[in-house]
C-alpha cells in the first residue's frame, strides 16, 4: 500500500455508518455483562440511572453538534483544542487514546474468553491474540468498507437485543407458555422498585456511564463523513433514542422476568433470561451474539482511537509521521502503533487476566465523564465567539449545559471517592499527571523555539 503525506482521510461514511459505528461502541460488556451489576446497586429503579444518564448524554451529543454546525470539517478534538488551546487538547486527546486502547484490550480478552466456550482446549492467549488480529485487519480496509463491516456487526448486536425484548414481553405476561408468568410482580416484590433507595441509583450511574462511553465516537468521524454538518443533527436525534432504548427496554425485561436479588454476577442476564424460553441452542446463539458484541466494540474502539492519534499528530501534537495515510485514507503507522499496544495488552492477559479486568474497567467511565465536561465546557466558551450562527442550537443554553457538566463533575467526584475503582482511578490520574507534564514541557519549548 502506497503511502502518502498528510490529511487526506476518505469522505466514505455514511449516516448509517455513523450511527451503527457510535452504537457499536455503546453496545458491548457494558449492557451484556454490566446491566447484572447495575440492577444489583439499584433494582428495577436502576432504569432511573438509564434515564438520567441518557439526559446528560443528549446534552453533549447536541454541544457537539452544534459546534459541528459551526465549525465543518472539525472533529471533537478540534473544538476542545479552539476552546481552550494546544495544551487541554493534548491532554485530553491522550486520555482518550488511553481510554480507548483499554476497552480494546478488555474486550479482545473477553472474546477469546467467549470463543473458549467453543474451543476449550485453546489457550486463551492465542484466541485473543487471533481476536486482535481479526480487528487489526478490518481496520486496514478503506473507510467505507470499514463502515460497511461495523454496520453488519453492530446491526446483529442490534438484532438481538430487538429479538430479546420481543421473547421477554412474551414471555413476562405468559404468551410463550411457562411454569410462572410474572407478569409486573418482580417490579414491586423483593423490597420493591427502589429496594436500595434513591441513593442506589446514582451509585449505579457510575456503572451506567462506562455503558453509555462511546457514544462521543460520532465527534471523530466528521472529517471522514460528507457534509457532516448537515447530516450529524438527524442523525444525533436518532441516535440518542435508540441507546436510551436499547438499554432501558432490556433492563425492564431482565427486571420483569428474574427477581433482581437473583442475577447471578458471573453469568450474563441476557442468557439467563435467554435459557428461560427453553429454545434449543440458546446457549450457541447468546454465545455468539457476546463475541459479535465485543469484537464490534474493540472494532471501534481502535478507530477511535486511530482518528484521534491522527488529528493530533496532523495538529502537531504527536509525531508527524502518525498523520501519514496510505492511498486508501487509512492512518496505516497509527493503526500499527495501536496493533502493538492491543497485541501486547492481548499477551498481558495470559500473565494476569483477572487484575487486568479490575483495573481496567472503570477506567473508561471515569475518562468518558472526563471527556464530556470538556466537550460541555467547549460548547459553552465557544458559543460566545461563534464565527457564524450555528443551524442547530442546544435549547436552554447555557443553563441546560452548564447543569449537565455540573451533574457530570459530581459524577467524577463520586468515580474518585469509591473505594472499588481505587486502583483504576489511580491509574487514571497517573497517567492524567503524566499528559499534565508533558503538555507543559513540550509547548513549553515549542514557545521557546518560536521566540
């Protein structure tokens, strides 16, 4: 593949690339594995969590929309960086890479843990190794066909949560026959819909946002989408009510069918409530729907994090030679930095698989709330200077964002003060302290060099 210099990223995606490509990303352990931990903080009222959480992330999607509006041809990075400067977008261009690579890395190993159910005498080392390599070359392809490809895996993802609300709905008020219909008694049995009380549900919003991650992906693909302006308000809108559907919607269900002190933390709810139809197979079908989830995620996952070290680099805030493209408008020496890190991460699995998880996995939610207060934050310093008026406006500006980054720093608060993520938060802040420094010490010459 030739390589050629500079920005010149392909104008390939369509609108239902974006959005299966934003939902790929959302869709993934979060809801599958994650929904048994979010019910357990808070019961059914845990769809109060849902809810909130979908509020707050309709505010940031609709600031980067309409700054989108403004400034065509900018990705998310780029209006931190108009915003604040150079200094604030290095950081948190970082952080997001950072986010980024340790989803991929968690959701490759979890893939090979998947395919285990089918070959059991593999080591799960080589599965996940072959799990990363799988995503590696589907980032090779151009970015249409890589859009094409994501759309048919998120679209099974899709598919099934559609089939699992059906098969639930039927199942909860006895039109598929079963020994118990439950008809709404799990809502208001075993303590009722707040057995933990009010408080439960923001403890879980911390789970909720790790789920909800992702969905800022839109913000890296409008320099590679057509008239990005016009099409990311639509597609926003539908967006934002298809995520608050596919998870409040299978949450009901979960809650509806199995008392929520029943969940068992090491099965996923999703195959418990399968296994209850008595369909044969279920196991093979929910099997492969978590490793088509996890695979889609880590597919986007590298693609975000891909764009980002090439907008950065292409801003001169990573080496030039990452903003280099190959013919097909594929970042081709960032894709290799990046298969490096997640076939490595796939290894470090092998050494220490379960430490991995604890210390990865609240790592994206707390860099994700990280990344929406900037992304508020931006929307609220830009809006004042805007060189033209934008052709979509956030309503109640800037109370509505103002109120959203607020709940959304007392979010990271609550992250910082929970005893469970202690090792991951520390991790987090490590590396936050570390981009600090360097940001400092690299503009700080750069300053030099220009007087």
């Amino acid at each position: 593949m030739a390589i050629q210099d500079g920005d010149s990223l392909q104008k390939k995606l369509r609108p239902r690339h974006i959005s299966f490509m934003a939902m790929g990303g959302v869709i993934g352990t979060g809801i599958f594995k994650g929904s048994a931990e979010t019910i357990g903080l808070a019961g059914p009222g845990v769809i109060f969590s849902y809810i909130f959480a979908g509020l707050l992330l309709l505010v940031v999607m609709g600031a980067m929309t309409e700054m989108a509006t403004v400034y065509p041809g900018r990705n998310m990075k780029d209006f931190v960086r108009q915003a604040f400067g150079e200094r604030v977008s290095f950081v948190m261009g970082w952080m997001y890479c950072f986010m980024w690579l340790s989803v991929c890395v968690i959701e490759v190993i979890a893939a090979g843990s998947f395919l285990q159910y089918w070959f059991p005498d593999v080591p799960l080392w080589m599965l996940s190794l072959a799990s990363a390599a799988l995503i590696i070359l589907i980032n090779m392809m151009s970015v249409g066909s890589f859009g094409e490809v994501e759309f048919w895996l998120a679209g099974i993802k899709i598919a099934m949560i559609i089939i699992f609300i059906v098969l639930g709905s039927l199942l909860m008020f006895g039109v598929i026959p079963s020994s118990d219909a439950p008809y709404l008694h799990n809502f208001t049995a075993h303590g009722g819909f707040l057995p933990n009380g009010w408080f439960a549900i923001f403890s879980a919003l911390l789970v909720v946002t790790f789920s909800y991650g992702g969905s800022e992906l839109i913000g890296l693909t409008l320099t590679e989408t057509e008239h990005a302006d016009k099409i990311l308000p639509k597609v926003v809108r539908n967006f934002i009510l298809r995520v608050i559907l596919f998870f409040t919607l299978p949450i009901l269900i979960i809650c509806g069918l199995i008392p929520w002190n029943q969940l068992g933390g090491e099965i996923s709810p999703f195959v418990q409530v399968l296994s209850a139809t008595g369909l044969q197979g279920t196991a093979h079908i929910m099997n492969f729907i978590l490793v088509t989830a996890v695979l889609s995620a880590a597919n986007s996952g590298i693609y975000g994090a891909t764009r980002m070290i090439y907008s950065m680099a292409a801003a001169g805030e990573a080496p030039k030679s990452l903003a280099k493209t190959t013919n097909k408008g594929i970042p081709l020496n960032t894709l290799k930095l990046c298969a490096i890190i997640l076939l490595a991460g796939s290894l470090l699995g092998l050494i220490a698989q379960d430490q991995l998880f604890r210390v990865l996995m609240a790592v994206p939610g707390f860099v994700v709330v990280l990344v929406w207060i900037c992304i508020c934050f931006s929307q609220l310093k830009l809006r004042k200077v805007y060189p033209k008026q934008p052709s979509f406006k956030v309503w109640g500006f800037p109370y509505i964002t103002g109120v959203t980054a607020l709940c959304l720093s007392v979010i990271a608060v609550l992250f910082l003060i929970d005893g469970q993520n202690r090792v991951s938060i520390s991790v987090c802040l490590s590396v936050l302290l570390l981009l600090v420094v360097w940001s400092i010490m690299k503009f700080k010459k750069r300053a030099e060099a220009d007087n």
